[in-house]
C-alpha cells in the first residue's frame, strides 16, 4: 500500500482490464513489426555489403513478423509456430554471421570481405541460403530428439491412458486468459 499513493493511483486501473485474446501473439508481431522499422531506417550512409547483410536481416524480420501474424488468427498451428521459431533463430543466428563479416577479428585476407565486391555480394547472398539450411537442419534435428523422447516416455505409459482422451482436449499454446476475456 504504501507505494501507491496519489501520483500512481492511476496506474492501479491497468491491473484489472481484461486482456485481449492471443495478446501474446500480437505483442510478438508489434516487436517484430518494430525490429523491422528499426532495420529500414539503420541503412544511412552504409557501405553496399554493409546495406546487404541489414536487407537480408529485414527480410527475415518481415518472414517472423508474417508467421507472427497468422499465428494470431490461429495459435495452435504447428507450422505457424515453427515457422516462427526458424525465423527467429535465424535472426538471432544472422546477427552473429554478419558480426564476423563486418568486423573481423583477423588480418588473414582470407577471412576479409570486399565491402564494394559484388562478388561479395554473390558470396554473403549464398552464405544466407546456407544458413538458411543449417538452421532447418537444426530445428529438425532438435524436433527430432524431443519427438524420440517423449514417444519412448508414451510407450511406458500407454497403457494407462486412452489417447483420444488426451488428444480431445490438447492445444500447442493454452492462453489461460482466453476463456475469461471476451474483447
């Protein structure tokens, strides 16, 4: 009680709205939406290579910001999820890669870009699709160790409970808050 008192007695009414349904997800658009305006306008005065590593970064933004939207409309869709997650681990992922590419911790001219090149270009464009590929590959091998561990967890209690009770009922992601607001 003591720290609400005149000043801040306003912000006690945002305690008790409801909450829209599946504001997590839209809250997950706006950010990506947000990262993504952030990006367009961080391309002043860049070199070209430097410009094409942020374009590439803004067009994964717009793929998470897309699979964000549609899993607004429909949560429990596993591509959509998916979808979402490979986008956000290549950003995460993308943003380490372009580190290495603009500031390099090597003199070896090997291992040091043409910021002019458009060989570099070629070369970064090719590294994306890559990347792209390792991060699929990841996310697969990870599904595929979790879907090894809880099918070999299922066997050891099939038979105590009947799966059609289990999959009547069984959502992706439960917003708790969904069956009490109604906005």
């Amino acid at each position: 009680m003591p720290h609400i008192e005149e000043e801040n007695a306003h912000h006690t009414a945002m305690l008790f709205v409801p909450l829209p349904k599946r504001t997590t997800q839209v809250m997950g658009f706006l950010a990506f939406a947000i990262e993504s305006v952030m990006m367009v306008f961080h391309l002043h005065a860049r070199n070209v290579m430097d410009a094409h590593i942020h374009k590439l970064l803004g067009l994964t933004m717009m793929c998470s910001m897309i699979s964000a939207l549609g899993e607004c409309f429909n949560p429990n869709n596993f591509w959509l999820i998916i979808t979402r997650i490979f986008f956000a681990l290549t950003q995460g992922t993308w943003f380490i890669q372009a580190a290495y590419v603009l500031w390099p911790q090597t003199n070896n001219p090997i291992f040091i870009w043409d910021p002019q090149s458009h060989r570099s270009l070629s070369l970064l464009t090719m590294s994306y699709a890559y990347h792209l590929a390792g991060n699929a590959f990841l996310l697969i091998i990870s599904y595929l160790l979790v879907y090894m561990s809880t099918s070999s967890r299922r066997k050891l209690i099939h038979y105590e409970i009947d799966d059609d009770e289990i999959m009547s009922d069984y959502k992706l992601i439960s917003n708790i808050n969904d069956e009490d607001n109604c906005i």
